[in-house]
C-alpha cells in the first residue's frame, strides 16, 4: 500500500441508516473524508461537518486510499465495483477497497480477483449489529480476503466496530455473514412468537421479557427488537427488503452446498408476506405484526 492507516484519504460510499454513522465515526476521528450516495441529500450532514461530497463513485475512487462500500445489494455492489465508471477501472494502485454491504460470496469472490489484477487490495467485511451498533460503534465485523490487508487497514476497522474477525480468504467474510442471518432468522421467529404466546395467555409481555432475557432465551434479538415490538415501533434499523435479500443470497449458496435450512426458508417465507402487505420499509422487529394479525 502506498499510505499507512494514519495518514489515508477514506472515501465512502452509502449513507443511509448505518453508513451515515459509520462514516460519521470515521470524520470525527480526523480522517480525510470523501463521501458518495445515490440520495445526496442522505450525505449533507456529513458534508455540513466537513465531509468532501463526490458526484460519482470514479472520482471519489481517484481521490481516496481506502475506499468502504456500505450499499444495498449485489446488483449494486456489481455496478458500483465493476463497471467501468466503477471503483476497481478509477482507483490509485494501491487502494484498498472494503465492501461491507451484505452481498454475494461469490461476488466478493470476483472483487478481490479483478482488484489484484490491477493492484488493489479487497476486503469483503460485512457488519452485524443494526443501527445501534453503528451509532455506538460496536458492530461485528466478518472480514474476507488476505490477512496483511486486514492488519493494514484494522485502525479504521476498529472506529467502526468492536468485534473484529478475519474468517478467511475473499468471500469467507460474506459465508460468515450468512451464518450470522440463519441465526437472526430462527431467532427472530423464536422472540415473535413468545411475545404472542405470553399475550395469549394473559400475561404482561414486558415482565415476560425482563425474566427470560437474563436466561438461556437471551439473544440480541430479544433484547433489543424485542421492546420495540412490544411499543410499536418497526423504524427500521435494518430494513426488512434488505433482510429478505440476505436471506436469499443464504438459500441460494445453500442449495449450491446441497444443504437443506428449513427454518430459513419458513422465516424469508414471512418477511416476504410482510413485504408484500407494504412493509419492506419497515424494521425486521415488524414481524410481529404476521403473529399479532393471526390472533
């Protein structure tokens, strides 16, 4: 790399409910900062603390060492990457080029292999912990690719998240990611279905949660989505049609391995009845809504 940690130009592209503050921690660190959205105007209060605003992901790619990716799906991050306004044919030699978008394994597979072509570094490092975790800079952090580029660019890596885990080569970060959505998915289904369970049978569904968070049913999901649900509130903090996306990208690399999910499949089965009603805008704790509507 031609730059050390300390003294990069970050660019970043996608500012929407996790990427603006995932951005934001970077600026504040004292980091250069360039920044791209399709939205522009999802990008003005970073712009208004001093971010540098880019008109197209070309120029933000030859103004930048590290270059993050926080952006909705694998057909975005294709375009974005690969084509020829695309950040790999603009970057400087050297750059390295982190997607933490969840997308495709095989896609990060295909990143990495046209960036060392042209003598840029790639990560695939996808994130888990929603917007508070963003906001608080404590995501889990999945990171395929190779392990020098990991320990290079670890001080940047570390305003955004708490828990750090290289799993492997190019695609390992978005295999790892998948593992992290199967258990959500399950879990999610688990946390709605105790929430109506208790309701059913009289009880206060906020005492239920007090006394089964502490135990072998606590869980993310439980103790975080789980309020939430009980006041109502399905704002997103990770959107249901993103989830609904990640859930197929799991299924699909699934039936490529000949590997059965049924659990899986019943949960994308849901969230995709919840989209069809209207909801993909919503939060994923919005699932409540199929389990209290069938009461």
């Amino acid at each position: 790399m031609n730059y050390s940690p300390e003294n990069a130009t970050v660019g970043f592209i996608g500012t929407g409910v996790m990427g603006a503050s995932m951005a934001g921690h970077i600026l504040k660190a004292g980091y250069p900062l360039h920044v791209y959205t399709r939205t522009r105007t999802k990008a003005e209060e970073l712009v208004r603390q001093g971010a540098m605003w880019q008109e197209t992901p070309a120029e933000l790619a030859a103004a930048c060492d590290v270059i993050i990716t926080m952006i909705g799906y694998p057909q975005d991050v294709e375009a974005v990457y690969l084509g020829e306004e695309g950040l790999i044919a603009n970057a400087r030699q050297g750059s390295c080029l982190i997607d933490m978008t969840t997308s495709s394994p095989l896609l990060a597979q295909r990143i990495a292999e046209a960036c060392a072509a042209r003598g840029l570094h790639a990560l695939d490092a996808p994130v888990s912990g929603g917007d508070v975790g963003a906001r608080e800079a404590r995501l889990s952090i999945m990171i395929g690719g190779e392990e020098q580029t990991v320990t290079a660019v670890r001080p940047l890596l570390e305003l955004l998240g708490s828990n750090i885990v290289h799993q492997g080569a190019a695609g390992a970060g978005q295999h790892a990611k998948m593992c992290n959505q199967i258990a959500i998915a399950s879990n999610m289904m688990g946390v709605c279905e105790a929430i109506a369970y208790a309701q059913s049978a009289g009880l206060n569904p906020q005492t239920v949660l007090q006394a089964i968070a502490g135990g072998a049913a606590g869980s993310w999901s439980l103790a975080n989505l789980g309020p939430r649900m009980l006041a109502g509130d399905y704002e997103p903090g990770f959107y249901i049609k993103h989830f609904i996306k990640d859930m197929g990208i799991a299924l699909d690399a699934a039936r490529e391995m000949g590997l059965s999910l049924p659990g899986l499949s019943l949960a994308e089965s849901l969230y995709r009845q919840l989209a069809e009603q209207g909801l993909e805008d919503k939060g994923t704790q919005a699932l409540i809504q199929y389990y209290l509507s069938a009461q």
